[in-house]
C-alpha cells in the first residue's frame, strides 16, 4: 500500500509515537513553528500542538492504521482510535514533511462524539 | 503527487462528479451493494448511500481536493469543501474500488459545525 516516502515514514513514526503512549518521542517530529488546521481552527507552534494533541494522546486506548500514502514531501494517512469517551473515532491527517519534521498538519475528525460524551458527563 | 491508479482514477471521477452537480453522474461509480462507515454509522446499499450523499451534494457550494493518493484497489483522498450552511467542511474518503465501482467508502468529517449551524437556525 506504500512506495518508498520519506514524509510517510515520518508520518507513521509520529504516529506510532503518539498512540504508542510516548508523547515526548512523537513530539520530535513536529517543527517548532508547525501549522495544524485542525477541526476547531488553525493551531501555530510545537506549544499549541503539544496542548492540542498530548490530552488527546492520553485517552486514546489504542489505533489502528487503516490507509496511509505518500511522497518525497507529503503524506496522508486514516486511522480509527478507540479512546476512553468514543469507542470508535477515525482520524484523517494529511502532513507536509521537511528536514524530517511535521511543518504542517491537516487534521479531520469528528467532533461530535466528543461532544456528545462531554454532555453526558456534564449532565450525569 | 499521484501515481498511476486505477482505484484512485474511479475517486476522482466520483469526486469530480458529485462536487460538479452531477450527482447521477456520481452515483455511477457507486456499488450497488456499497458499505459506507460515515460519522453516523454503517450505510449499506447504494439506496441508503444516495440518501446520506445526496442531499450533501446539493450544499456543497465548492470544493477543493487537498490531498489524494491511490494504488490497484483503494484510494484515499482528503478535501475542503464550502457550504450553505458550514464555510469549511474538509473530509475525507477510503475508497475500495472493483470493476470501477467504489464497493466501501469510510468517510470521515466533522459533524459538530453541522449541528451547530442546525441548532442555530432552529433556534433562530
């Protein structure tokens, strides 16, 4: 499913890091001043991202890659999580890759379950 | 940023279909017996998939493809699309195409500025 990409390879070593329960190591492959569009709106800075994603990373259960792709700069890959709140919650990332670091990040995911799951909490 | 792929020739043409009103069009790329995983669950058959992508189709105001990669059998493509009620709307698709008919789609975008948009004009 792969040709030779080294911004897939970065990709995946992220992501093994970040559903692998090691944060810090996942956070070595984002660049200081990395530009995520994520869901909610554009985070700027390794800062923001380390606030976005490491409370995510610390419900996550565990992953699944379902599809990943890539080229010299450029990766895309889908996954589905099992988090602590959503039993099941795809996520969709589409990378640029520089100097083997994460310069940008496109995020999709749906927020909605995530939502929901708070309401509940909130109103139990 | 492609390569040659027949799975990923038959995600474009879907793509290019249902984002350019020509929803019919789109739809001859649909399996009859299609599975689509989407954010609100399995839809299965291409009745029931005309019924969820339909009606999204005809509030896609533009779209614009970000990311898409493909190989024999599957493709994944990842977009931003603009529409009546949400300015952007990025998803993105899995596609496993056979015989030139996409036979699973999982599907993944945010529904939360959806229901937003919905409670606002219900509540409006």
């Amino acid at each position: 499913m792969t040709t030779t990409s080294p911004a897939l390879d970065t990709a995946l070593a992220y992501h093994r890091a970040w559903t692998g329960a090691d944060f810090e190591k996942a956070m070595t492959y984002i660049a200081p001043d990395i530009v995520c569009d994520a869901p909610a709106g554009r985070i700027e800075g390794a800062a923001a991202f380390r606030s976005f994603m490491g409370p995510f990373s610390q419900i996550v259960r565990s992953a699944t890659m379902l599809a990943a792709f890539g080229d010299e700069q450029t990766a895309l890959v889908m996954y589905d999580t099992a988090t602590v709140p959503v039993a099941s919650a795809p996520g969709c990332e589409h990378v640029t890759v520089v100097d083997g670091t994460i310069t940008h990040m496109r995020i999709v995911f749906d927020r909605a379950p995530f939502d929901a799951a708070r309401a509940a909490r909130e109103s139990g």
